[in-house]
C-alpha cells in the first residue's frame, strides 16, 4: 500500500462526503473504521520517507493517524499541548526525534532502524 493509493477505501462504508473538510478527514475516518489497517499504512508512510525524504508526507500520515487516536489524548500522552501537536504535525512542522518518537509512542509504535537494502528502490 503506498500513500499515494489512498483509492482503495471503500467509499461506500463511510458517511457522506459533505460531512468531511478534507481529504485528511476522509483517511482518517477510514481508519478510524479500518485499525487494523494503520500499521501498513504507516510502515509505507516510513518506507516512502525513507525513500524520498518528503516529510511533509510523512507528518500527513502521522497526522491523520493521531486523529484516528485522538489529538487531545496523544497530546496529553505525551505532554505536548495539543496545539503544540497539531503545529509539529503540520506540512511545514519541524518536530524535534523526540517528539516524533514521543508521537509514535503514545500511537503504540516504536522507531525500528531497517537496512536500506530492505526497502525497494
């Protein structure tokens, strides 16, 4: 599953598109009633960063999966405000390796080092 193959939700499952804002809000749903889905979801988020270094579309995927969890709760968790979260978050963030493992964390995820030569080119 690659970020960019988001066309794989069903659609059909979920509410009406004029009770969304956002693209965001359309994943997040869909996972929202999909969990067991999120770790591929963001085991390709990583291998796509690794990939190609974007990390605006990485703080996207996490994003999306902190509002699955919940901002206020994750934010909490980690003893950010959850102001202080979204901004960290945001496609212009710069959040700090701490904050980020703080931010996987609190999601019941760890960072995990994996060779390069394990991610297809």
């Amino acid at each position: 599953m690659s970020l960019s193959r988001i066309d794989l939700i069903d659609y059909a499952t979920l509410p009406p598109m004029t009770e969304y804002k956002t693209l965001s809000d359309v994943t997040a749903a869909y996972f929202t009633e999909h969990p067991e889905e999120i770790d591929a979801f963001l085991t390709e988020a990583f291998t796509d960063y690794a990939r190609d270094g974007d990390s605006a579309a990485l703080l996207s995927a996490l994003r999306i999966i902190v509002r699955v969890k919940g901002v206020s709760t994750v934010a909490a968790e980690i003893g950010m405000s959850r102001q202080g979260l979204q901004k960290a978050l945001s496609a212009n963030g710069n959040p700090r390796l701490d904050n980020i493992n703080a931010i996987m964390r609190a999601m019941g995820y760890q960072l995990m080092p994996k060779r390069l030569t394990d991610i297809a080119a």
